[in-house]
C-alpha cells in the first residue's frame, strides 16, 4: 500500500471538501460531512479532512506508479473549487 499525505493552508477547507465530493459523487462512490470526506475511485481511496485553517488530503493505492498522477488530479480539482486563491499550496509526504 502507497500511501500520500498532502495539507494545504485555507480557511475554506470546509467548502472545498464538500465542492470535491459532490463534483465526483455522479462517478464515485462518496462520503462527506463538512468536515470528513471519502472518495473511492476504482483503484484507490482519497480522504479529505478540513479544520478551521487547512485542508488535509490522504490517498491510498496498491500502484505506487499511479500515486503521483493521483495526487495532481487531486490537487488540481480542488484548485478549480479554489480559483480565488489558487494553487493551493500542498506539502506532500509519502510513505509504502
């Protein structure tokens, strides 16, 4: 298991979260609140968390090769939801 762990700085992690989830819930399988959110894509898990000055993004995989394309795709779609302030500037670590 591949595992990433991104935190972006925002006061509006809430509403981005909760934007993400909606957008991809026509294609996924979704679980979100305000401040927990849970996309399951067919070859990995993206769990969304959002407090009151950040947003934290974990992404689960068995492919290690696909984590980094994942993890832009993640990144870019909440920079759409985040056009006033984006990029967002997400510090990623990874761990196996």
């Amino acid at each position: 298991m591949v595992v990433a762990r991104g935190r972006a700085e925002t006061a509006s992690g809430s509403k981005y979260l909760q934007q993400l989830c909606k957008h991809w819930s026509h294609r996924f399988e979704v679980e979100f609140s305000p401040t927990r959110g849970q996309i399951r894509f067919p070859s990995a898990v993206a769990t969304i968390e959002a407090d009151a000055d950040a947003l934290l993004v974990t992404l689960e995989t068995q492919d290690g090769d696909s984590i980094e394309r994942l993890k832009a795709i993640v990144a870019d779609h909440l920079d759409r939801f985040a056009f006033r302030e984006a990029p967002l500037p997400f510090a990623w670590s990874a761990s196996t």
